[in-house]
C-alpha cells in the first residue's frame, strides 16, 4: 500500500474478508465463537491490507491495557535502575508494555503525582521500588483495583513482594569479621529512613549482641564521597576499629580510598565489607569483599508475581533472596 494513502480500518478488513465489523472485532478480541475458517479469512485480510489494530481502542473495549506502571525512586543508583531494566524485559516477554515514574520519596507531592499518573493510563498493575516507607504507605492508600508488587520494602503479609534478606546479609557480613577474630566491628549504615538500611545494620548489631560484643554505628547516605569522608575523619586507634561493615559498596570503595591516602593497610590494620556486589568491586585495591545481591533475579521474580496475580495463576505472595557473602582481599584476620 502507498504509504501516503488511507491506512486500512477495521471496516476495510470487513469487505475484504466479506464480514461484519463486529465479526473482525470479536476475531481481534480472540473470541471463541469465531469459526477458524473465518477467523483465518479475516486475519489473511488483514495481512493482505496492512492493516494494524488500534491498541488504544482494543483496550477501551475489552478494559485491558496490557501497561504496567513502574513507581521508583533512586533510579541512579545501579540496583534500582537494574531492577526497573529486568523488569521491562520480563513484561515485553508476554506482551505487557511498562510506564516508568520517577518519584523523589522524600516528597509528598512527587509522589502523588507520580502515582495519579500511572493509574489515568489504565494500567493493569503497579511495581513500586522504593525503600521509603512513606511512598510505599501513600501506594497503600491511593492505589485500589489492580495489584501492587514491591521491591525491598516493608511488607505485609497480605501483599506482594519481592526483596533481599537484607537482615541475614548484615547477619553474614559481620559474623565474617568476627570469625576472623575482629571484635571492634565499626558499621557505617545507610539512610535511617530507608528499609534496607534499617534491616542491614539490625543484622549487624543482632550478631554483635549475640557476641557479647558492643556495636557501633555512624550513619551515611549511600555516596562514594560519604565513605570517603568518614575514611579520612575517622579515628581508628581511639576506638580500637579493626574491622568495618560499610551498608553499600559506594561508601565502601571511598573508604578504601581514604584509608590508601592515609596509608592504612587494609586488610591487615583494618577489614572491610561491603553489600551488593557492583562491578566495581572486583577491580579496588584490594578486591572488596562485600554480599551480593542478585538485581535481575529481584526484577524478574517481581515481575512473575505481579503478572501471575494479574492472570489469576498467584500462589504465593512473599519472594525473599538471601544475598551471598563473595570473599575477596579485603578481609583478613585481626591484627594482634
């Protein structure tokens, strides 16, 4: 067909194939009345014309949409962004199209708008990433109707979610120390107001207490430059600091840059631990031994949920992964 003409309407599929519209309709919509000798006569008219179904008007119609809305916020940190990126791949997969919001958690505006933007599309489900319990709590309260998957948030037991079992991680980075005799275990948290943070350093100072030993904790805010700082302001030798489980690997690696400029010998002043494994790690000096959280199989294992629930196949409503502890050079025994 000239591709400056007409486009071909369902009317134009009807003649061809000597049916009714309403007939080229309920073959769009897979209805199963439809005999196959018709269906094929009217989905060969459509081949021979050209012709392309108008999503919009199919979804006014049968009340689907097939979009998905992602509600996320911290999207330039490469766990978040990895997340949303699997998760768009798994919904393509089987013919669902996603809408992305980016959201800043901390405020209450961006995150009603953001919400009230996702629900005027139609979508027939709703993915929240976000560790802020206020958006996933205005979510809760805003969003009725279609199901909600969250990714490592707080969840209830009534609710979909997928997260990291970022308690066992905390757990594991610091019993590693401990093993290795450290007994003044400094930890450099993440946010207070952000779930994994919380959960992270719960971990850590459940394994201190069930140590007999004292926790510590100096809270940061997840940046390289943050680490950085704590590195070069922190007084090792007044606290008797020989190991250290820093809340991301961010902190972590400007920390061990600090601790190189200052000429600190890491691991044999000082051992350090990070969480989640980012490319980065293997290439520090030394190699970071940090948890590794495993961003695709969240992005994937929400996505299963949230489709299965919104096809009726849900059989269950709470995914947790244990992040794996990865074992590199920056850890060693205390000194004595």
């Amino acid at each position: 067909m000239d591709s400056l003409s007409k486009q071909p309407n369902i009317y134009d599929v009807a003649r061809v194939a000597k049916v009714s519209h309403q007939t080229v309709s309920r073959v769009l919509n897979n209805n199963p009345s439809i005999r196959e000798e018709t269906k094929s006569r009217v989905l060969e008219a459509m081949e021979n014309l050209g012709y392309r179904p108008n999503l919009a008007a199919r979804a006014l119609a049968s009340s689907k949409t097939h979009m998905l809305g992602i509600l996320a916020s911290d999207t330039d940190f490469t766990g978040p962004a990895s997340m949303v990126h699997f998760m768009e791949v798994a919904a393509r997969a089987q013919g669902f199209y996603v809408v992305t919001c980016r959201i800043d958690p901390n405020l209450e505006a961006s995150v009603n708008e953001g919400i009230e933007h996702l629900m005027k599309l139609g979508i027939e489900g709703m993915a929240v990433i976000t560790p802020q319990a206020e958006a996933v709590e205005a979510v809760r309260k805003m969003v009725a109707g279609i199901p909600v998957v969250t990714l490592d948030s707080m969840y209830r037991m009534d609710e979909l979610a997928v997260s990291v079992d970022n308690f066992s991680g905390g757990v594991s980075a610091t019993e590693h120390l401990i093993e290795l005799g450290h007994q003044n275990i400094l930890h450099i948290s993440g946010p207070k107001n952000w779930f994994e943070s919380t959960t992270r350093s719960a971990g850590y100072t459940s394994s201190m207490l069930n140590a007999g030993l004292s926790p510590m904790i100096i809270e940061g805010d997840w940046e390289l430059s943050t680490g950085y700082r704590i590195g070069h302001a922190l007084d090792l030798e007044a606290r008797g600091i020989t190991g250290l489980f820093i809340a991301n690997d961010r902190m972590a690696i400007g920390f061990l840059h600090a601790m190189r400029e200052r000429g600190v010998e890491v691991p044999k002043r000082v051992s350090i631990v990070g969480f989640d494994d980012l490319e980065e790690t293997q290439y520090t000096w030394p190699p970071l031994t940090t948890l590794r959280q495993d961003f695709k199989e969240l992005g994937l294992r929400a996505m299963e949920l949230l489709l299965d629930e919104i096809s009726g196949k849900s059989v269950r409503k709470l995914d947790r992964l244990v992040p794996n502890l990865v074992i590199r050079d920056s850890t060693g025994p205390a000194p004595r």
